[in-house]
C-alpha cells in the first residue's frame, strides 16, 4: 500500500510538473541555449560543488567523534561521493542520506543509531544554515525583488526551523513528546523516530561543536549558493549572485522533497517559476535548472568509478574499521 502511494506521488508530482513545463517553455529554443550554454562557467559548478565536499566529510568526522566513533577523512569522504551517485536512482538528497547512514551502520556494527544521528543532525545543521542564507536572502529581497509568496515560505521555513531545533534539543519536552510513544507504536513509527531522537538529541551536550559545525556549514552553503550563479550565467542569465541568496536556500530545500528521483522535473519547474519573478524567460530558466542536473551526474560520476573500482577488486562490502 505504502508503495503503491509512494509511486502515484512520484508519478502525480512528476507529471503536474512536467505538463507546466511544456506549457511555459518551447523546447527548441531551450535547446538551443543548453547547447550553447558556457562550458567555463558549468566547470566552475562543478568544481565548487566537488571541492567542498572535503569539509562536508571533515564535518562528519567531528559529529561522529562526538559520539566516541573514529572513522577516517578518506572513508567519510567516499561514503559522501557513493551518495552523491546513489542520489541519481534515488529520491532525491534524502536517498543520498539513507546510502550513507546504510553504509557507514555495516561499517560500525552496534552503532546504527549513532551512524542515523550524526547523518540526519549534518542534514538538520544544512537546513538551518540553509535558512539562515534564506533570512539574509530575505532581508537583501524586501524592497528589491517582487518574488511574492517565496519571500514569506521562507520565513515559514526559518520560524519552523527554530521551533524544531527547540524540539529536539530542550530536555523540558523530553516527557511531553514521551506521550506520543504510545501512538507511534502503533503506527509502528516509535522505533526508528525514538532512534533518531536519541541520536541527535546526544549532541545537546556539545554546544560548541554544533556552533563550529553550524559555522562551517553556513559557509558551504554560501559557497555553494556561487554554483547555481554560475550555472544560470552559463545559460546565459545575466542577475546579480543577490538574487541566488533569495533562490538558493529555496532550491536546497526543494531537493529534499523526496518524490522524484534526483528532483527530475520539480527543479526544473521550480526554476522557471522563480526565475520568471525577476524577468528571466522560461527557456533560459529550464535551462538553466537541467544544467543544475548535468552538475549533479557530474558529481555522481566519482562514486560511481569508487564502485566500479570496489566492485573488481571485491571490495564493495565496507569493512568495520576505524582510522
């Protein structure tokens, strides 16, 4: 049953996207800008997104040091490209994420709640930071740009955000959110939500962690905010890095809706939806939304030359270890 809605979901969203697709744009025209697009500028996407994948992994190690589990930079890091791969066949950052939890689980027996913890508080981190970008994309907006409802999703977002990080991290809450074991149960939810729970609440005790960790991720993101500018001036969108600052965090959080595979069609649509706020044209904008998706299999193609090269060597089983 479950699967049965999962896949009408995927299908229903990918569908409503498309068909406004095909509605704003002409497919010749978008063709054409595509083949034309900057090689320069899609390489320096690239390369800022493969770059800052070394302090995303750092990142990691320290969460998982935390927690008393050592693992070493080099494994971390190619358990973050094997995602990134894992993430073109699977729903979106959130298929990512399950490939890493899975992997690094086998790789630490025992510590499986842990393993979900740390990659689920390093995702809950990139939201917050990510709405911190969209706070400050909200103040350089007001009274710039005329993007309507996005402005006041993202303070939705932001106001969510605070009260989830008060949720998980006051131990005040610890017996209110306790009553609601018996329905989870039920549901059959309690366990895996009762892990998840456990193993980012641990962290409570490591402020200055979280504030290191927070820091670093916010600057990521930044960082990653210049990709998608550079992927709009390689379809030739000529707007100021401001206007991404309003779009970026709004585009990190689209990927997480887990209903399509790799955000196919949703972040296309998305792009034409906002771009057309600030007077770019529906072509240029899907264009600039499938360079995006050339820039993720660009990404996926690393982790899937580690997995070819595991696979003939027979090494693709993650042996338990620690650096």
């Amino acid at each position: 049953m479950k699967t049965t809605l999962r896949v009408g979901a995927t299908l229903l969203v990918t569908g409503l996207c498309t068909a406004y697709l095909l509605w704003k744009i002409d497919v010749r025209e978008t063709a054409e800008i595509v083949a034309s697009a900057r090689a320069v500028d899609v390489a320096a996407a690239i390369a800022i997104m493969l770059v800052t994948v070394v302090p995303m992994a750092w990142r990691w190690q320290l969460l998982l040091a935390a927690r008393g589990i050592s693992d070493r930079l080099g494994w971390l890091l190619r358990a973050y490209l094997v995602s990134y791969t894992a993430g073109q066949i699977l729903p979106t950052a959130v298929g990512g994420d399950a490939m890493r939890i899975y992997e690094s689980a086998r790789r630490h027996p025992g510590r499986g709640g842990d393993m979900a913890g740390s990659v689920l508080l390093e995702r809950a981190l990139g939201g917050a930071a990510t709405l911190a970008l969209a706070a400050v994309g909200f103040a350089l907006a007001l009274g710039r740009y005329d993007v309507g409802a996005y402005l006041w999703i993202e303070l939705v977002f932001i106001l969510g955000t605070i009260v989830l990080g008060f949720v998980f991290f006051s131990r005040s809450l610890r017996r209110p959110l306790a009553a609601a074991a018996p329905l989870l149960r039920r549901l059959r939810l309690e366990r895996p939500l009762r892990s998840f729970y456990e193993g980012v609440h641990a962290y409570r005790d490591h402020a200055r962690l979280l504030l290191g960790v927070s820091a670093i991720t916010l600057a990521l993101q930044a960082v990653r905010i210049f990709a998608i500018w550079f992927t709009g001036r390689a379809a030739g969108v000529d707007l100021s890095p401001r206007v991404y600052f309003v779009m970026g965090p709004l585009l990190f959080l689209v990927m997480l809706v887990p209903f399509t595979i790799n955000g196919l069609a949703v972040r296309e649509a998305f792009f034409v939806s906002f771009l057309g706020t600030v007077g770019v044209g529906a072509d240029a904008a899907f264009a600039t939304g499938f360079l995006i998706l050339q820039v993720s299999i660009a990404m996926a193609l690393p982790g899937g030359v580690l997995l070819a090269g595991e696979g003939v060597r027979g090494a693709g089983r993650p042996s338990v270890g620690h650096g």
